[in-house]
C-alpha cells in the first residue's frame, strides 16, 4: 500500500525510474478495408516516446490531452505497441534548467510536504509533485482508454450541445456542435435529423462536411407550444433532461446516430454596481434566479486515478448532495475529472466552478508551451460544455494573487515580465480559446479575483482581495475562529477553512501502534502543512481543555476527536457569517453570495481540511455543513454584549414561523426558561434579522444563568413539518463552562429495512456528542450534536450490508466531558 506509513519516501524511487509498457496484438479487422486507422490516447501520464512496429509515431507531454496517431501505414496483421515513458521528474528539471532567460517560481515546495520540484514545467497534475494536505506520488502511465478507430469517409470526434434561451422570442433554442475527421478528398454532402420527441421538437438540416477537420454547428428551435423543464440546482429544483436523437445520414452511405441529454438552463455572472457600496456585486444567477453558492472544494479522490471508480465519485458527491451542498469548485492543482464525475453532478444538481489545471505557481509561455496549453484546453472545454453542472471557467488558481502579493519575492524591476506572462497564459490564449469554443457560460481569469475590476486594471489587480469585488480566498490560524469579526465581508468566499485528523479507524488502517499519538514520526511526517498541527492545538485551547490522560492512545483518539469538533465548529462560524452577510451591506461590505470551503475530499489518510476523509467517511464538519448548509437556519451571533438572531432562507417563498429559543443550564436536562416568538416573517432567499436582546437580560430573564453555567439553543418551525435543525450558541468558552457533568451515554440499535436505528439515552446535557461505528461504511442522519434531551433518534444509512451485532460491537460514543 503506497499510503502506509512512509512508503509516499520508501517508494520515491518509482517515480525518478523510466518505465516502457508493451504488447503485442493481432488486428481483429482487415485492414485494407479501410481508409485511415488511428491509434488514439484519451490519456497518457506524461512524457512518453509513442511506437508502433518499431516506428515512432510521435511523443505526448501533456496529462491532460488527447492524442490521436495515424497508423494507417504502419498497421500490420500482428503488431507491437510500446510506449516509452520517462520520469516527469527529471523531465521537468529539465524544463526548467532549459528556461534559461529567467527563472519561473517556485522551484521547489517547501520542505515539510516531501515533495518534488518544478512542477509548473510539466502539464501534469500539479498535485502529484507534492500539495500541503497531499503525498508526492508523480505516477506515469497510461491513465485513461486506449483504443483503435478505423473508418472509411468521415468520423465524429467531438460531439455536444449546449442550450440557450433567446429573449427576444422567449423561447429556447439548442446549439448541436459536431467535430469530425473528413477523409474523403471532397466534400461530402447529406442530411442531420435531430429529434427530442418530449418537446415535440424535431428538425433536419442539409449539411457538408469540407476535407480535414469539418465543423458542424445547428441551431435547433425548441416548440414553443412545449413547456421546458430547466435544469435547476440541488435545493431549487428538478435536474430534468431531454433524450435527443441525433442522426447523420450522409451520401458517403453509412449513418452515425448519436443519443445524448439536452439540458435547459442560462448562467450568468452578476458583477454590477451596488447602492450604497463601492465597488461591484459578484453572484450567479441561474434561470433568471439569484443563487447563493453553497459547497466545498474537489481535490483529485486519490493520487492513483485508476483507482477512482463510479462508485467512490457516487459516494463523495452523493455526500455532498446530502449536506444541503448546490456546488463545488474543481480546483486547479488536480485534474480536470472524468466524464462520470460531471454527469453525477449533473444528475445531483451539483454547480461545478471548474479551474483550469494551473496553481499556486507562475508558468512558462515559450511558443511549444503554448501550444500544448492550447489543445488542452479546446479539448477539455468541447469535452466538457455540454454539462449543465459547469457555471463557470476559470483561469487558474492563486495565480494573480501570487504576482499581486509577491509571493515569489520578484524585484520590483522584473515584475513587467511575469505580468505579461500571466496576460500571455490566460487571457490571449486561454481566454481566447474558451470564448470561441463555449459562449454559454463566463469566464474569469483566476480566483481569487476582482473581475471586471481585476480587467479594468490590466488583469492583475493591486489587491485580488479586495472585498469589494469578486471572490476571496481566506485564511487565518491563529485568531479566535468563533470571533465573526475576523472574517472578511467578502461579496463572495471560494476558499477558507481549518485543519483536523481523520478518524482513528482510517490512521489505524496505514500506521503501526507506535505511530500513534499527536508528537509521532507519523504524525509528523503526515501533515504537509508547514506548523499545522500546532495551529490545530492553539485553535482547540481557545476553547477546549487539552486531554490529560496517562493513556497515550486515549489521549491521541481525543486529541482526534478534538480536532474535528474545533474544525467543525470554527467553519460553522465562518459559514453562517456568510450566509447571514447575503442580504446587507455594512460599512460598504457584505452581499456575500457564496460560501465554499476548503476542502470537500481527502487524496490520503492525513491531517486536513477536509470534510470527507479518505474513503468517504463523513467528519464532524461534514454532519455540521448538513445543518449551516440547511435551506432554512436561525445563525446568532454577539456584537457589544447583544444576541442577535437572523433567518436565513433558500426557501422560494416567503414563510411565518415561530422562532423557539431554550436555554439549558449544563447541569440539567431541564430547560431554564423558553421563548417562542410567533409570526416571525422568514424572507425567502435572504438573511433577516429576527430577534435582539442583550445577553445580560436574557440571563436575567432566565434566572439562575450566567455566560459560564447555560448555552443557548434555538431553532424555527412551521406548519407542515417545516423546521430548521436546531442551533446553538455559546456563552463561553467550554473550557470553562460551569457545571458540565460526566454524562452516561447509551445507545440501543435496531433494523428498520435497510437502515439501523440507534436510540441515545444521556444523563446530563452531552456537548458534541459523537456516534462512531469505525470502519463499517455508511453515515448517520445526525453526529456531533449538543444533547440537551434524555433521548435521541438518529438513523444510520449503511452503504454496505452490515447488522445490528456489527453495529453495536464497532460502536463508540464520545462527548465532550469523556475527553480526560
């Protein structure tokens, strides 16, 4: 396993060696009967000499391209294939010593990750160098489907659709683009049907093909006595699609026929002025309608792609989908993902902000560069648009901030030349290539960004984190991460979060007991981030006692667990700021439409911050991102000694409800005193304050009270069964919360069909309690709730077969007061 303990150094190795794989094959067909044969790459792992009988068909040096070889003159009865690989390792060394005119930062990351140098020198996944949550593990190798085609006249290589609503005849109309290879020394003449018998739509065109690249581009009218289902994001909608036929019958003889899904939604990126703010808004309205991004952050599910099945991109979009999620950013330093990746988040209704695959890094522009550069990304785009899951391309990650805060240290007299660079890379060569090939959706340079106002100032920006415009990336490990004050009132947040541990079952997995405590080699050696797992204890004394055991395996499992509650709680903090900043301005800020953090999955089992730990298994944080993700959610917050409670709503409508605040003394079950406000007005799709009052009434109101001795709970409900989950706010820090009993905690566990239904009993109020059942698959309707009830239901969903025996002899249950 190259995940166990040191090996990503033992097995360093592997990627500095050259490998060739190759086989022999009989051809199944006669091949004289045809006009050309190609061997043709979906994806070659990066730098390699292609042959073919002993002929060099050519060489790839791009992860992301597709590459097709003639081999029509070269194609025998029996054949040897070989493809020569050598280390992207040493290749992009090589690259970089050969860029003699200037040096490219960075060289090399830092130290801590263990990582390779010079990535920026190799169109390859960025990450498999080495990331700060990630293993180097540089793989070469045949990545993706490797096949031969043979065809006589004409072969469709790209085929997509992509939808548009014309104002002006209020009626959809759907682009059908086709990309074929003529082989036929003239044109070749016929017809195309196109048939989408739910919309009563069907429409034939005459069309030729001219020699050499033909493109085919239909505009198809939608019936307008049809009514068209749009495609909507999670939460807002259906995710309808139409099956479309699309036939070729052309005078050549043979017919292609192509089945695919139509899907109907319009994207746009709001960036206008606001009344009484500087600066611009920045927010995505789908189908006419404002929506407030709600997600994470996809890095590659595993440094071994192969290994990426359907399954594991079900499970981890799937929990996504679950947490109240609309979205995630595919981010610029992994991979553009497979094909099954966006037609789950097109199933799911997951919005996709996809990067292109460039990061943290500043890049080569040499005319060969370019050019490789320049096939990726009209490969990817024509792969990709027909998706109605991708709102948005964008140009790199990190990158105009990294020249706009110097972080690569260029004298000020050389900074002319990285400028142009970054204008060169992503405006007059990427930029270019996505308007011409995709006009349905915007396109922004990097992120973070200020953009349009990042264009008016050349496309770089003084400050790409200016919280007048575009989107913020934010980080911050040594402040308080309860104080809200610290956050930025961002128009839009694409980045921000906390580190914790993944649980002890998926460390146990690829470590040896002497690994296992907070100050091991392994733990150490795990975290990638330069003092991370100090910024974790200081982060987690703000508020929490450290675990004093004798035991050092029970204290590095509370330590574990510590780390997630802090994590979880500290990006609730920051998430519900956002949220609650959507409907106003203060001080000229705020408007925030967005919220993703960092970082949705896990490549490895480490220290990170992400959700989903390796595998899948949902973290505190990911239970928490279920309810600050919820559709209707009370957030409080304190401001100068007072209490205030908005509702936010991604509700459609407008609701009255009844804002319910209990106040529990940590000693007993009993609460204090409770407030019910009735005909509380919830606006939908906004965030309104609801409730006020000073801290030091409310604990008057509630004698017996005081910051240290109670915790507040509220929640909102309706008719209907319309509830939001319960949240809660704290007066004080745990650490010195009076009262807090040692709890005893139960739990019985039965079979519902095929979900277990576990019963809790506590008794006495149980902060954070956590259910874990180690490693059985699967994942609870709830975890790391405050109990303040003697009974509990929460509902487990297993996404294996297990049993109720299983269940109750893997089962731990932890709170806060068992940490010792």
């Amino acid at each position: 396993d190259p995940y166990y303990r040191f090996n990503d150094v033992m097995y360093r190795w592997i990627s500095l060696d050259n490998w060739t794989y190759s086989r022999t094959f009989k051809t199944p067909f006669d091949v004289r009967k045809w006009q050309k044969v190609n061997l043709v790459f979906e994806g070659v792992d990066t730098v390699a000499q292609i042959m073919f009988n002993n002929i060099t068909l050519g060489r790839t040096d791009n992860m992301f391209n597709r590459y097709s070889f003639d081999i029509t003159s070269v194609i025998k009865e029996v054949n040897f294939v070989k493809v020569r690989f050598i280390s992207a390792i040493s290749y992009a060394a090589e690259q970089s010593r050969c860029h003699k005119a200037y040096s490219i930062p960075p060289a090399c990351p830092p130290p801590v990750q263990n990582g390779e140098c010079h990535a920026n020198f190799i169109r390859k996944e960025q990450c498999s160098f080495s990331w700060d949550w990630g293993p180097s593990f540089p793989t070469q190798g045949i990545w993706k489907d490797v096949r031969i085609e043979a065809y006589n006249y004409y072969h469709l290589i790209y085929f997509s659709l992509t939808s548009f609503f014309v104002k002006s005849t209020q009626q959809w109309s759907l682009e059908i683009e086709s990309i074929f290879d003529v082989v036929s020394s003239k044109p070749i003449a016929g017809f195309v049907t196109v048939n989408i018998p739910k919309l009563q739509t069907q429409q034939t065109f005459s069309v030729k093909l001219q020699p050499g690249e033909g493109r085919v581009v239909l505009l198809v009218n939608i019936n307008k006595s049809s009514t068209v289902e749009a495609w909507w994001p999670n939460g807002y909608g259906k995710q309808t699609g139409y099956n479309t036929t699309t036939t070729f019958i052309m005078e050549a003889g043979y017919q292609i026929e192509k089945f695919s899904k139509a899907y109907f939604r319009t994207v746009e990126l709001v960036q206008e002025p606001i009344p009484g703010s500087p600066g611009l808004s920045f927010y995505f309205r789908i189908n006419g309608r404002p929506i407030f991004i709600k997600g994470s952050n996809w890095i590659p599910a595993d440094s071994f792609q192969d290994r990426v099945t359907y399954d594991i991109l079900w499970l981890l979009l799937k929990s996504a989908a679950d947490a109240n999620m609309n979205a995630l950013r595919v981010w610029g330093g992994g991979v553009y993902e497979q094909d099954e990746f966006y037609d789950i988040c097109d199933e799911l209704g997951i919005m996709i902000w996809q990067d292109f695959m460039f990061a943290c890094a500043l890049y080569p522009t040499d005319e060969n560069y370019l050019e490789s550069v320049r096939a990726e990304v009209s490969h990817q785009v024509r792969r990709l648009k027909s998706h109605p899951s991708i709102i948005l391309w964008s140009g790199n990650n990190e990158n105009e901030a990294a020249i706009a805060s110097n972080w690569f240290s260029i004298p000020y007299a050389d900074r002319e030349v990285y400028i142009k660079d970054y204008v060169t890379l992503y405006v007059k060569n990427i930029r270019e290539i996505v308007l011409t090939e995709d006009k349905s959706r915007p396109f922004i340079a990097s992120s973070p960004t200020n953009g349009l106002e990042s264009i008016k100032e050349g496309w770089l920006s003084q400050n790409p984190y200016d919280t007048h415009y575009g989107d913020t990336h934010f980080y911050d490990y040594s402040s308080d991460c309860w104080n809200w004050t610290v956050y930025p009132r961002t128009r839009f947040a694409s980045e921000y979060g906390f580190q914790s541990w993944p649980s002890f079952s998926a460390i146990e997995k690829v470590s040896s007991i002497e690994d296992w405590s907070y100050t091991s080699n392994f733990s150490i050696h795990r975290q990638h981030h330069e003092n991370g797992n100090d910024e974790m204890l200081q982060q987690i004394r703000h508020h929490f006692k450290l675990p004093q055991s004798t035991d050092p395996i029970k204290t590095f499992k509370d330590m574990i667990y510590l780390s997630q509650v802090m994590q979880a709680q500290c990006i609730k903090t920051e998430t519900e700021f956002y949220r609650s900043s959507q409907s106003e301005i203060t001080k000229g800020e705020g408007l925030t439409m967005g919220a993703l953090y960092w970082q949705l999955n896990d490549i490895w089992q480490a220290p990170s911050w992400a959700s989903l730990e390796y595998g899948g298994k949902w973290k505190l944080l990911h239970y928490f991102a279920q309810n600050f993700f919820a559709p209707l959610l009370p957030v409080a917050y304190e401001d100068k000694g007072v209490l205030y409670i908005y509702s936010v709503s991604d509700l459609h409508v407008d609701h009255k409800l009844t804002l319910r605040v209990v106040v529990h003394a940590w000693s007993s079950l009993e609460p204090v005193c409770t407030l019910a406000k009735d005909g509380v007005t919830v606006k939908a799709q906004s965030a309104v304050p609801i409730y006020k009052e000073s801290v030091n009434d409310l604990l008057e109101r509630c004698r017996n009270c005081t910051r240290k001795s109670c915790v507040i709970t509220f929640c909102l409900e309706g008719e209907g069964g319309l509830r939001s989950p319960t949240n809660h706010h704290f007066l004080s820090s745990l650490k010195d919360a009076v009262g807090l009993e040692k709890t005893q905690l139960s739990a019985s566990v039965s079979q519902q069909d095929d979900i277990y239904i576990f019963v809790l009993q506590t008794t006495a109020v149980a902060p954070f309690v956590y259910l874990d059942v180690r490693s059985i698959k699967g994942r609870f309707s709830d975890n790391g709730f405050l109990m303040t009830e003697k009974k509990k239901e929460v509902v487990f969903y297993p996404w294996e077969p297990t049993s109720v025996e299983e269940l109750e002899k893997s089962l731990t249950l932890t709170s806060l007061v068992d940490v010792v």
